[in-house]
C-alpha cells in the first residue's frame, strides 16, 4: 500500500477482507444526492468494481472491489460532481445521518446537514480524532436514533424561519452500547457548530484511542463531561445567520406524494442506480434520498402521485415500490465483503426472512455481522448480531447469533445470546395483534 492504513481510512477506504480489493465509502449529508451525482458512482462501480454498490444503514453508499490503482482516480471522479468520502472513515467527523427524510420539516434538516457536512469534512482540526465521531439529525425523537451518535441533533421547533434543536451527546453502539444525554436544549440553527466544536475539542483532549465519547460519559460522569464541554471558549459563540438563496436538494413534501423503493440488505448493482437516478430526473426533480433502512426514496414532482408514478417506475427501473407487505431489514455486508464480518449476512438475512414468512413484515429487523453494530440492531424491533465465532469438535468455527428486541423507547435489551444459526430460526419472534414484537 502506497499509503498507510490510517491515511485510506481519512480518505473513507477500507481494505476488503479479499486481498487487493478496497470499499470506497461516499458521504451524503441526510443521504441526498442528485441523479447527476448517482449516475457517476454507477460509471465508478461499473469502471473500476465490480458494479456492485451497498447503502449503508447511515445513508451512505459504498463502491466495493476497487483495485488500489484506481483509488486517485475514484477520488478525482467523485470531486468532478461535488462528492467527498473525506472523514468516511477512520477517526474523523462521519457522515451527517438522517432518519427523518419523510417529515415535513426534513428541507430543514437537510439544509443544516448540509451545512454540517460542509464545515466538518476535511477540516484538520476534526480529523485523526482518537475514533469515529458520528452526527444524527432529526424530527423527532421517536427512532431513537439521537441516542446512538456522538452528537445528536432533534428539532425542537421553528420560529420566524429558524429552527431550534435539542442536543444530545456520547451516545453510541458497538460491543457496549450506551444511549446519549440531553446537553442542551432549544439550540438555535447559528449555535450548532461552536456547541459541536466544543464537544469534539474535549473528546480529542481527554479520550484515548481508540475510544468514543461514550467512553468520557462512562469515566468522567455526565455531569463532569457537560461541564469541560460549557467550559470550551467557543461554546457560547453565535455564528453569524446564514441568508441567501436555499441550497437545499430535496423539494419542500407538502402537497408532494414520497415513494420508496425497498433494496434487500442494502444491495444494488451500479445498472439499478443509473435507472433510479433516470426515475429521479424524470418524477423527481433530479434527487434521490438514501434511506438509513438501506432503501431508496424520492419526494416526487408537484402534481404527481400514484398509481401513476408507480407505473413510470416500473416502467423505467424494473422497480416496484413499497407495499405493507415489504419488509423493513438492515443488513451489513458481513463476511461476504468485510474483513470483521463474522457470518454471510445476506445470506442469514434470507434465512430469517424464508422462516420468518408474511409476518416479517410487521417489523423492522437489523442483522449485523460483528458485534460493531454498524446495523443498529438495538434500534430495530429484532435486531441479530453476530457476536462470535465457536469452534465445534471437528475445529469448523461457526458463528453464535444474540438478539436484540426494541419494545419501547430507549435501546433494545439483549434477549437471546449464543445461538447457533438453526436455534436462531427456530426463536424467532412471532408478531401478534396486541403487540408488533412479543417478547421472547
């Protein structure tokens, strides 16, 4: 490697488990991206992979089986239509996630992560941090999803055009999940980057590598942690308020019809893209969404709503969209392309669906291939995580599977642990009238 593991990393590079190949990481802020842009990581995945893309459950897409000499070119590629896989990876500010694309107030949303994405990404004072450092945005508080981020941002209400969001902190998941706290509350739109800055200035000053801010919370107490942050010179700073025209992508929802079209596990080839960003040109204003359930979404053109946009997108994709009866499962590429990955998620993904049969469909399931997380399966009515490996007596190490179920607010508890595959598809949960998730 011409360059070092840490540096790909920065660049939003990971190595795949199959030797010589690469995963190219592309932020979306809020998961949006225009068909131009859509159409240019088709070309990228056709030209220098394999034609195979994954949407990753933070809204994100990912080019796999890149040769290391293509790397400077991919990069430049994506340069040419204004994208960035800057901070992708690796210790630095992630991607600006969204789970909120359908809300009315999501042009909002999109606008200051937007403006998140804008100052963060590749700014050096926010890179080589000890770890990941993960912002969520959203409408409301009912995914739980501001529990999960380093920094998590929840509208909080509008006045005279300018939005107020509460912000909660050192949240986080992986192998010791941990929900985040309310910092503050009704933060105005021009004090979110000084706040953010502060947070991450005491999470580079006091958290070794390669902890999260979550690890502060646990050794510092929250009390102790909101105290360093409000304490950082420029976290009562007001920035200036932003005027000018709106450079927002998405279109304003009211009085629009959203349709959504469900990609199993996240997994699509660089042909359906290109079709999907046609769809978006021609029903759509030119701009799709990345769902963090791994799917596709558009806000469609005034004037235009079903059966007839259904029919245009089978017409011009191949594509049906979601139906009552689709089923909601977010799905890591495991072992099939990455080096953690401990079992073929894809693969046990269909396993629970052929099992699970039309009942799937009552719920939102998450299989994650590590004990990473990277699914939220504790944010998902019944979330699998491959917790380890387990060598039987003839030395075949075969993974254990726990499982996690969401019935209220807050994480998801462990319900089940150690099972072996079969065990797995015999537990399953059953969903009932009463409840969409009976306990196990």
């Amino acid at each position: 490697m011409s360059q070092t593991g840490a540096e790909y990393r920065l660049d939003g590079i990971y190595q795949q488990r199959q030797p010589g190949y690469f995963m190219q990481r592309v932020k979306l802020a809020a998961g949006v991206i225009s068909a131009e842009q859509a159409r240019t990581v088709a070309t990228i995945a056709e030209r220098f992979g394999r034609g195979t893309l994954h949407l990753t459950s933070r809204g994100s897409i990912e080019i796999h089986w890149l040769a290391e000499a293509s790397l400077r070119e991919v990069k430049r590629a994506l340069a040419l239509v204004g994208l960035t896989s800057r901070g992708a990876c690796g210790g630095a500010v992630r991607g600006v996630t969204c789970g909120s694309q359908a809300a009315q107030g999501f042009p909002i949303l999109e606008t200051v992560a937007a403006a998140l994405h804008r100052h963060f990404t590749g700014n050096p004072r926010f890179e080589r941090l000890p770890k990941k450092f993960k912002i969520g945005i959203e409408a409301d508080v009912s995914d739980g999803r501001h529990l999960i981020q380093d920094v998590g941002l929840v509208l909080s209400g509008i006045e005279d055009g300018r939005a107020g969001f509460d912000v909660w902190i050192a949240g986080g998941l992986g192998r010791e999940p941990r929900p985040g706290f309310l910092l503050a509350q009704g933060v105005a739109e021009e004090r979110l980057i000084p706040i953010i800055e502060a947070v991450i200035r005491v999470y580079a000053a006091h958290a070794p590598p390669p902890k999260r801010l979550k690890f502060l919370a646990q050794e510092f107490g929250q009390e102790e942690l909101t105290r360093l942050i409000r304490e950082e010179a420029g976290f009562s700073e007001v920035l200036p308020v932003t005027t000018g025209l709106s450079g927002q992508l998405v279109s304003e929802p009211a009085g629009r019809c959203r349709l959504e079209v469900p990609i199993f596990a996240g997994s699509m080839t660089s042909t359906q893209l290109r079709h999907l960003a046609a769809y978006a040109d021609a029903c759509a204003d030119g701009v799709l969404m990345v769902t963090v359930n791994q799917d596709i979404a558009f806000v469609l053109a005034e004037g235009l709503c079903t059966p007839e946009a259904d029919a245009r997108l089978l017409e011009i994709t191949g594509f049906t969209a979601t139906a009552d009866s689709c089923v909601t499962i977010r799905v890591c590429p495991g072992a099939h392309e990455c080096r953690m990955g401990l079992a073929a998620t894809r693969d046990v993904a269909a396993g629970i669906l052929a099992v699970a049969g039309s009942g799937a469909a009552e719920l939102v399931w998450a299989v994650s291939g590590c004990p990473n997380s990277c699914t939220q399966p504790q944010l998902a009515d019944v979330g699998i995580v491959v917790a380890r490996l387990v060598a039987g007596e003839d030395g075949i190490r075969t993974p254990r599977f726990d499982v996690y179920q969401r019935n209220a607010a807050g994480l998801g508890r462990k319900m089940l642990e150690s099972l072996a595959y079969e065990e797995l598809l015999e537990k399953l949960p059953v969903p009932s009238p009463v409840s969409r998730c009976e306990p196990l």
